[in-house]
C-alpha cells in the first residue's frame, strides 16, 4: 500500500508517495530539510546547489555505511566458519573419545 504525504523541504511543499510510513517518510524529508538548510545557512549557496550537496552528503554517507556493513558481514561470516570448523573438531575429538574409551574397555 503506498502512502501519500505532504512535506516541507526548505520552505517548499512536495507530495511524497512511498510504501514506508508516514512517519518515516517525515523523518527522511527533515533529514534533507535540515541539511538544505544548514548548507544555505552560510549565504553562499543557492536552493539547488544546496540540494546537489545535501544530496551528496547524504549518498557518501549512505554509500560507507554500506562499507561498513559489507566488512561487518564479512566478519560474521568468518566468526561463522571459525564456529561450524570448531563445531566440526569437537565432534571428531568425541568421536575419538568414544573410540578410545570403547579400546580401553575392551
């Protein structure tokens, strides 16, 4: 279901319709209103330069966090295999132990 919502961006209304919540949606337009203008603050920059730099401020964010959560995950996944070969040696050292104990008794 997608909503539709009206939003205030540096002193200018937009429709944003999407399939996130409203609430989420508000919470993305702040983001970019409050980066727009920070950036306008200074008296340097236009309505649309300040979007093209929020825009890639808030994409060279985006773009290491996702480098972040790849070296994460890559991490994981070694602590992962790291587990399942520990699992492994410590069902073969039981399996030992059962054999020589069966030895012993025999």
């Amino acid at each position: 279901m997608e909503n539709c919502i009206k939003v205030t961006i540096c002193g200018e209304e937009y429709t944003l319709m999407a399939e996130e919540s409203p609430s989420y949606m508000q919470k993305v337009a702040a983001l970019v209103d409050t980066r727009m203008n920070t950036i306008m603050a200074s008296g340097r920059f236009s309505r649309l330069d300040a979007a093209i730099l929020a825009a890639t401020n808030i994409a060279d964010e985006l773009l290491k966090q996702q480098n972040s959560t790849e070296n994460l995950r890559s991490q994981l996944k070694g602590y992962l295999d790291e587990a399942n070969k520990a699992k492994s040696e410590l069902s073969e050292c039981r399996r030992e132990l059962v054999k020589l104990k069966q030895q012993k008794k025999g």
